[in-house]
C-alpha cells in the first residue's frame, strides 16, 4: 500500500471522529439546535443555562473522555498484541483490569461493612475514592507483572502467571461480594459496567491531561514493539535489550489501562479489536502506522460507541461494555471474515 | 577485497552448557579452534550433543562457562549489545511468524542497528537492502507477504536480513531443516557463494551430511566421546574420523567419492564392461539388488554396458552374446534367468 492511499485513510478516520465528536454534542434527550450548540462551545453566553450545563458539563466531558479513553485502550491493546504475539491480548489480559476492580471492590464493598456508609451516596468523594483505588489496585498487578518480567524468560510464562493474578483478584472479589450489603454490590456492578460519562468537570481535565503525556510517551515504543514482533532471538540479535523493552511496553499499556480504568470502569472489546481492525485496513505490521492508527480508530469507534449508547430511545440506559460488543464485535468479524477469505484465495 | 583467509572467530579452551543454581552442565569443553572469513564451516553432529548450545554460546546469547571467544580480535564479553548486532548476523531455527509485514519489510529490519529512534530507513540503508536482495537473488519475492512464501523462500529472506546488516560473521542454526532437496542444495551453494563474494565468515549447524561434505570448507564434527573434531572434509575422510564418527551398521563411508553410501550384502557377483554413466548406473542397479559388480570381479556371465554412444546392454558368456536388454529394468530380469 502507497503513501497516497494511507494518507486518505488517515484523513477519512480523523474526520470521522470530528463528525461523530459532533454528533456526540448535538444528539441526546434533550434536542439542543446546532447554532446554540456551536455558541455555548464558542463561549456564548446567550442560550439557557440548562443548554449550557447540558452541553459543557456533561456531553463535552463525556465525549472527550471516550475519545481519549479509546485512543489510550487501543495503543495498549496493540502493544499487549505485538509482546505476547497473541491476537487474543488485549489491556485486560495481565489481570491489570482485574487489579483495578479489585481495588475498587475493597472500596466500595468494604466501605459498607466498615465505615457504616455506602459508598455508593458519598457522591464526588466517592468517585474520587473509586479512581484512586482502581489506578493503585491496577498499578500494584502491574508492578508484580513487571517484577515477573525480569525473572521468568518466555512471553507466555508472563502471560500465564498474568492471568493467574487475574483470576486470583477475581476471586478475592467474589469474596468481598459474598459478605457485602445488596446496595453496595449494585454500586459495585455498575462500576463494572464501564461508562464514559463518569468523569466529571475537574476529574476530566486530569484525566485527558495525564492521557495527553502518556500516549505520545507510548509512541517512543514504536523500533522496540518492531523488532520483537520477529521473536525473541532475532530481535536479540538486532540489539534489542529484550527485558528492558518488554518491561517498557508492559509499563506503558499497563498505565495506560490503569488510568483509563480508573476513569471509566473496565472497558472491553475496543482494545482488543480496534489492533486487528487497524491491520486489516492498513494490512501491515508496521508499529509506524499501526500506532497512530490505533489511537486514532480507537477514539472514532469509542465515540460512535458512546452516541450510539446515549440515542434517543436508549436515553443513556445502555452501557457502554454492552454496545462496544454488540456494534463493534460483528463489524470487526466482518472485517476480518472478508480479509481472511480473499487472502486463502492467493494462499491455496 | 584482500585474497587470504583470517581467523575472525577464535575459542580459547571454550566451555560451554548451562549454569543453573548450584549445578552446572558443561555440553563441551577444552575448544581450542578458529573460524575463518571467506569459508563455509559447518558444525555436523547428532541431535542433542549441544550444536545448538555452541551457536546460541557463539552468537553471545547465552553465557560461555569458562574460556574465551575472541571474534574480531576482541572477547565477545566486551561488545556492547549494539556492536553485537553489527557484528553477527544470525538465522535462527525459530520460525518468524510474522503476517501483513511484505520480504523487503523483513529485510529492512536487518538495518535496525544503523538507523535512528524511529528506525527510518535512509537512502543507503535502502541501498544496501536491495543490495542484499540481489545477492541473494529474490527480487521477485521481495513484494510478497512473509508469511505467503514457501520454508525456502523464507530461509533465503532471513538470509537476506543478515545481509542487510552488513556484519562480518554469519551464524546459522540448521538452514536447511525442513527443506526439500532442490531447495537444500541452493541455500547451501548460496553461502558457499557469498563467503567468496562477500568475504564474510559464515558458520552453520546442519544434518545434511552429504551436502555439507560436497561444499563446506571446513567441517566440524561434534560428540560425546571426541568432543569437537575440525578439517577441511578431505582431511577427515583421509584420517578416518568421518567413517568412524558415523559409524553403524548398514552405512560405509566410500573413500573412493568421499561420500557415505549405504552398504549392501551381497550374495553373488558379476563383471562388468563399460565405463562412463551407464556403467555407474549398472553397477549402482546390481550392488542394489545384492550383486558386488565391477571390471574386476570373476564370474562366468559378465556384462557389457556400453557407454553413451551404444544403446542397451548385452549379457556375454565367453565372448558370446546371451542376452540383451534396452533398460535396467530388463537387464535385471534376464539376470536372474541366465544365472
């Protein structure tokens, strides 16, 4: 494929997470016209203050949170993908989401039993207990993760003894669930549901802000992520320090995961597909191309995923988790149905 | 390009295995050899004697247990990762399971230890990979996807890649495992090849006996008991170490061609009159079938092979002409009648 070709690609995907940005702004339960919209944005003060908290308290936070929330997912997807040589990776697959919901189970269940308050009628204290407990509970699995890499050898060893932290979490999260009040394993639940309309006001500033450094830190990944996707040895070879590199990229999708986590609740699917989506557009390896690619998809596919949670009929009663699954996982299988036919086609 | 061989590898009292905890397991030990540039050395021995483990030791991927590897007049514990990797070029056994990425991609990576951060190829970089492509003539696979192409086509790419990283000393781990026979012979012949054309010291670890005998320089002849024996194929056949390294029943190391054959029982014998292909053939058809045949065997029936400006072949008894036959096939039949 030609630079001409990708350069219209990328055009395409970019202005499709202007238009569904958007959409994301204009469409709702409430119908607000587009002049208002564009005047409240432009700093008008003119139209209802109704329209104006409507517009920049709730849909811009949320818009910008599942723009950014989908760009940092999907780098961290591929990334997962390229280390462990797995298509099936995804940030989830270290048990790194599992950490945070552990923490925040601990949180949101133990808060109940020990403190005599729900956490769940706290309000803002309580979403800021819930970030902070889902970026340590994500952190502290990541750093056994990365400790683990410095000892064991093999990629699957680690991706082994990651799922085994998972399980182990989600264990000692069915225990907390069992001696908890019905009230606080709602709360708990919903957490789980992921959401991107969470973030609010100043949570989101931070949120965006941390995101904004650590996803242009992930690109400086891009020559390592290239030669390990040849095998240990040849990379090696090449002069790759393989422990460093595998230690960076596991610290760097794993932060990525934690924070957006932390923000948003486990949010699945987007980083798992949007890598294999990426490739079978742009039908290369290239990390060059498949990481800007990848952010910029992910945060197309996370927006058009929120619109279409938040449409009028749904009024906002979808989760997120149910509708990046249910829109997103056919249109990836086509996707990649049809490349794999055309391909067996030259093959045999 | 200077005409002489040099030493580009030296082991000094090598010993190589694996160092556990509290117990070491030493595969070879007390090697004292050279590698030389602008020679094919091959590395022959049975699965499990540490072939392996003396390539992963030699290309600095696993620790050495005692002595010393100089390459380049320099101990390889003194290289950085870096200058390894313009150093020796390796490829591995492991298969490169890559998809969506095309041959020239995979080349360009050769390159990885001369370019930038980002790993952007400049204009000699691109020179030299193509280049490398050239030599190793796929140019006509250079577009295709990596993992569309056949196990050869696939070996000569990653060989390709060592080229691209312009290093001095190639190692190669069993090149030709997996491959049919045509394409056995041309990998082979095409490091012979680029080690008088490029100069580089190419070493490699193979099972293909009788190939690597026919064109390596030097071989190196790894077992238990003898530890490492090393010379050029000649030296060995003429010492003996060859028909006493593989030595088993059924298999004769044949002085004569310097090659292994497998050896027959015979149960009867005939002489045999020609010279050139036919009578080769003749003979290698009869000793198949349990008949020593040659000019100097006794036998009352001899046969008359002719050479390649004759048709067929004749079956005499004293000077008289019993039996002819057009093909092989027929003049083993009609053997078995006259005898």
């Amino acid at each position: 494929m030609n630079r001409g070709k990708y350069t219209i690609l990328i055009l395409v995907i970019t202005v499709s997470i202007i238009v569904f940005l958007l959409l994301n702004l204009l469409l709702g339960s409430v119908s607000i016209p587009f002049g208002s919209v564009w005047n409240i944005l432009t700093g008008g003060e003119d139209d209802p203050v109704a329209w104006q908290n409507i517009i920049l308290k709730s849909r811009l936070p949320q818009a910008l949170t599942a723009l950014v929330a989908g760009a940092g997912l999907s780098i961290s997807g591929l990334q997962m993908q390229t280390i462990f040589r797995n298509p099936l990776a995804g940030p989830s697959v270290l048990g790194i989401s599992s950490g945070a919901s552990l923490g925040v189970a601990f949180v949101v269940l133990l808060s109940g039993q020990l403190g005599g308050v729900a956490l769940s009628r706290l309000g803002f204290i309580g979403e800021v207990a819930l970030s902070i407990a889902a970026v340590v509970g994500a952190l502290s699995v990541m750093g056994l993760i990365v400790l683990a890499s410095r000892k064991v050898a093999g990629s699957v060893t680690l991706l082994i003894i990651g799922v085994m932290i998972g399980y182990i979490a989600n264990a000692v999260i069915g225990v907390l669930k069992f001696f908890s009040v019905e009230e606080d394993i709602k709360a708990y639940v919903i957490w789980g549901l992921g959401s991107f309309a969470r973030v609010s006001g100043n949570q989101m500033m931070l949120f965006v802000t941390i995101m904004a450094v650590i996803i242009p830190l992930s690109f400086l990944l891009i020559k390592p992520l290239n030669l390990l996707m040849l095998g240990d040895g040849y990379a090696r070879n090449l002069g790759l320090n393989i422990n460093r590199a595998r230690m960076w990229v596991i610290t760097s999708a794993g932060v990525l995961t934690a924070i957006v986590t932390a923000y948003c609740g486990p949010i699945i699917f987007l980083g798992l597909a949007v890598p294999h989506l990426c490739r079978a557009i742009f039908q290369t390896s290239d990390h060059r191309v498949l990481m800007p690619t990848a952010m910029l998809v992910g945060a197309s596919l996370a927006l058009l995923c929120n619109l279409i949670a938040r449409l009028p009929g749904f009024e906002g009663a979808l989760p997120v988790n149910s509708v990046t699954a249910l829109v997103g996982a056919p249109v990836v299988a086509s996707v990649l149905f049809k490349k794999r036919k055309r391909k067996d086609a030259i093959e045999f | 390009m200077e005409d002489k061989k040099q030493a580009t590898i030296r082991l000094k009292n090598l010993a190589i295995g694996y160092k556990a905890k509290n117990n070491t397991k030493v595969v070879a030990s007390g090697l004292c050899t050279e590698i030389n540039s602008k020679e094919l050395t091959c590395l022959l021995g049975a699965n499990g004697v540490g072939k392996s483990t003396l390539l992963r030791t030699l290309s600095a991927f696993q620790p050495k247990i005692e002595g010393e590897i100089d390459i380049m007049n320099r101990e390889i514990g003194t290289y950085s990762d870096k200058e390894l990797s313009r150093t020796i070029g390796v490829v591995l056994t492991e298969k490169c399971d890559v998809r969506n990425m095309t041959a020239r991609e995979l080349i360009e990576m050769g390159r990885s230890p001369y370019t930038g951060f980002w790993g952007t190829l400049h204009g000699e970089d691109r020179k030299i990979v193509e280049q490398s492509i050239a030599l190793v003539k796929i140019e006509n696979l250079a577009d295709r996807m990596v993992h569309t192409l056949s196990d050869g086509e696939r070996q000569k790419v990653m060989i390709a890649k060592a080229l691209a990283q312009q290093t001095p000393v190639i190692f190669l781990d069993e090149p030709t495992a997996f491959l049919d026979f045509p394409s056995k012979v041309e990998i082979m012949q095409l490091l012979h090849q680029l080690t008088r054309e490029t100069g580089k010291t190419i070493f490699l670890s193979t099972h293909d006996l009788e190939l690597a005998l026919q064109i390596a320089d030097k071989i190196w002849l790894m077992d238990r008991q003898h530890g490492i024996t090393i010379g050029t194929p000649e030296d060995l056949a003429l010492e003996g170490h060859l028909s006493g390294f593989f030595a088993r029943k059924g298999i004769v190391f044949d002085m004569e061609t310097g090659l292994f054959r497998v050896e027959n029982q015979y149960s009867s014998q005939v002489r045999l009159v020609g010279h050139g292909q036919k009578y080769a053939m003749v003979r290698k058809a009869l000793q198949r079938n349990g008949i020593l045949a040659n000019r100097n065997v006794v036998s009352d029936i001899y046969v008359e092979t002719g050479d390649l400006t004759t048709s067929g072949f004749k079956i005499c008894r004293e000077e008289e002409v019993i039996a002819e036959a057009k093909t092989i096939e027929e003049l083993l039949g009609q053997l078995k009648e006259n005898s």
